[in-house]
C-alpha cells in the first residue's frame, strides 16, 4: 500500500514539473537560491548578525532531467514524511525547534535521521542535475573596499553575486551546449518568487539580456515561482545555504574552504562551479577595477 502511494507521489511530482516546463519556452532550466539571511536582508554593509555573506547559488539541467529530479526528490522528502512541508534549510537549521517545539516537522528526529535525510537531498541535487553554481562575497569586505561608484551601480551585494552567477552559467552554456551539439539551446532562469529582489524583475530580466546576452540570445524567460511548486529551488535553497556556511566557516571561524560529505554530494567533484570574493581576492578586483561590469546597473 505505501509503495503505491510513494509511486503515485513520485509521478505526481515528475508529471507537474513536466507541466510547467512547457510553458516556458527554454530547455534548459537554471533554479537558483539567493542567500541573504532575514536579519541582514536590508543590511548591504554585511554589519547586522546574518548578513556577513551574501550569495547566489544554484543548478541547471535540462528539463527532461529535471523531471527526473522531481521524482527522486519526492522520494526522498516521502521517505523521511515531508512530502506536505518540503525542503526549507532555515527550517532544518533550526535546532531549538527540533528539540524543544512539538508540531515541528523536524521535531524530536534524532541527529543521525536528521543528517542522513540532508544528504539524502543532496545526492539527488548532485546526481541529477548538469552542473551547480555558486556566487558569494564578504559583505563586511564589499562595503568596505568597493569603490562607492560600484556600490551605487549594484545596489546591493546580491547583485553582484548575481552578476558572478549569471557570468558563470552562461559561459558554461556557451561551452557545452551552443559551441557543440545544441547550437539553439535557450535558457531558462527561476527564482523563489518570496525574494525581496522580485519587486526588481522587470529591472532584473532587462539587465540580463542586455549585459550577458547580447550575442547568442540564451535567456528566454526570467521568472519567480514558489519552492513547493518548482521543486528544483528547494536544491537551490540547500546549495545556497550550504555554500554561504562553508565561506561563512573560513573567513570567521578560520575553517578552510574545502570540500566535505555533503559538498561532495551535491557535486563538488566535478560538477560544482563556486566563485567567492573576500579579502584580498576582492581587494584584487578592485586595485584592477574591474568588478563584473554590469552595464549601466539595475
């Protein structure tokens, strides 16, 4: 009985991700996470407790793929019985409610459940996606040694992880689709529609035709969608945090920035792509002043 009702929520998941693909006009579906924590989410300066770093992170893989995706990851989620919530890493976190908040989907599991469901997910987004990306900056060493001429074009720290983003995925795109067998390969990007950055998506979606794609043509769409409904941002979502604690760990807990269980799970050997700028990296772009140039800013 339970396999047939795990069956039928698999191919339920497989069949609305397949659903919403075709209304969209590209064949490659890039989900991405932006993480800027809720306690520094108005804080460009990286100063309030939360807004030390900011980021960008997430996947891209066809849609046929994707829809493979779907169903390993309702799966999963099935299995450990958070098929009603889903997937949210701030929620995962939480480990005040997890042992002390009955009603908490995560509450009284025990730390080993806990960790095997997390890598669980991860080895789904690892195996079942083309390519991760992520793109993170110090915000303490943003706001302090970028030009204010570059702070007033970005506006934000996210932005120009963004713009690192953005710059990654399609060149990668360039590389393995358009200047090989898929010469007409369109992109498509999605974004958690409960972001504070979509009251900028017309803004946002002029801006990326215009600064990245300006010769091949490879962005179709720029939209915003709700993690339960796409569930490919919830990957996003765990790569996004996860990365945002690894360069979180070396700048201010002296942890070097290196692969561990999970970063391998979600791809790290092979299919994960991260730029991160701190310190003197950062210091580096700017002497050169050559931060990812974005036109005319958003």
């Amino acid at each position: 009985m339970f396999a047939d009702s795990e069956a039928a929520t698999v191919c339920d998941a497989e069949q609305r991700f397949r659903d919403f693909s075709l209304l969209f006009p590209g064949e490659l579906f890039v989900n991405l996470a932006i993480y800027v924590d809720e306690t520094g989410i108005h804080d460009p300066t990286g100063k309030q407790p939360g807004s030390d770093v900011a980021g960008v992170a997430g996947y891209i893989a066809r849609a046929d793929r994707w829809v493979t995706f779907c169903g390993e990851w309702m799966r999963v989620l099935k299995n450990y019985g958070m098929e009603k919530t889903g997937f949210h890493y701030r929620d995962y976190r939480d480990e005040y409610k997890r042992h002390k908040k009955p009603g908490w989907p995560y509450y009284g599991r025990n730390d080993k459940k806990h960790e095997a469901f997390l890598h669980d997910l991860a080895t789904v987004a690892g195996q079942k996606t083309l390519f991760g990306f992520a793109a993170l900056v110090s915000v303490l060493d943003y706001d302090q040694l970028l030009l204010n001429a570059d702070k007033d074009m970005y506006r934000h720290p996210y932005f120009f992880c963004l713009h690192l983003f953005m710059n990654m995925v399609l060149e990668r795109v360039d590389e393995e689709y358009v200047a090989a067998a898929y010469p007409d390969a369109k992109v498509s990007l999605f974004l958690d529609e409960a972001n504070q950055f979509k009251e900028h998506a017309s803004e946002m979606y002029k801006w990326v035709k215009e600064t990245f794609d300006t010769k091949e043509k490879l962005v179709s769409t720029v939209a915003f969608s709700r993690p339960s409904d796409v569930l490919p941002l919830q990957a996003a979502d765990l790569l996004a945090y996860q990365m945002k604690e690894k360069l979180s760990d070396e700048l201010y807990r002296g942890i070097p920035f290196a692969a561990g269980e999970l970063d391998r799970r979600l791809g790290a050997e092979g299919k994960l792509l991260v730029q991160y700028y701190a310190g003197k990296r950062l210091n580096e772009l700017v002497l050169r002043h050559n931060p990812p140039y974005m036109g005319d800013g958003i």
